[in-house]
C-alpha cells in the first residue's frame, strides 16, 4: 500500500499523488516500520473521513501516542455519505495495543462533540 511520506496516510494501491498535502506517495515507510517492530498495532472503530481522523491523531500526538491513519474509501456498500473530504469515506486510526485504551478514550471523547 502506498504512503504519503508527509502526512503518514496509507492509501489504497491506485493512489499515487496525496489527495490531502499532494505529495507523492512511497510504497513504505521506513522510519515507522523500523521504529515499531515489536509494536502490535489495533485499529479504533472508523471515524467518518479523513478530516475526523486528523483531529483525533492531533490530540494522539499532542498525548506522544504513535498513531497512524489508513483510509477507507466509500463503495464497499456503507452508502453512507458524510461531510468528510471524500463521500462516503471513513478512516481507521491504527495506535499500538499499549496504548489503545487511552487512545479509544481520545477518539470517543471527540466524536461525541461533533
Ligand atoms: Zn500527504
């Protein structure tokens, strides 16, 4: 899957140019996989869009928590369509188990204010 080198998105395979910073995408990562070898990553519940996604990582990183994104794009039949930068996107935030409870409590906490 390819990456966006400045933004840290994964994206799906026929994405070549980041839709959100414009920069072109890299098939790894090197730092992130290096860094966190032994790092089990958990998925928190889809938010709806990348825009969500942004704001809770925001906080995850303000908190030191190592996070990343990978988006979901619509058609897989959710026909659901929502303010986010794509219709019908949704986007998984991937935080390692250490820290997923902490991280869940983040995200629950903002998606409530919306
Ligand atoms: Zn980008």
């Amino acid at each position: 899957m390819p990456f966006c080198p400045e933004c840290r998105y994964e994206y799906l395979p026929e994405i070549t140019q980041c839709p959100d910073c414009g920069s072109e995408l890299v098939h790894e990562l090197p730092e992130i996989r290096l860094q966190n070898q032994d790092v089990k990553w958990k998925s928190l519940p889809p938010v709806p869009g990348m825009v969500y996604a942004k704001m809770v990582t925001e906080v995850l990183d303000q908190r030191e928590i190592p996070n990343y994104i990978q988006s979901l794009f619509g058609g897989g039949g959710l026909g659901v369509v929502t303010g986010g930068d794509f219709p019908g996107a949704s986007a998984k935030i991937y935080v390692p188990e250490d820290f997923l409870a902490e991280a869940m409590a983040i995200r629950d906490e903002m998606m409530k204010e919306i």
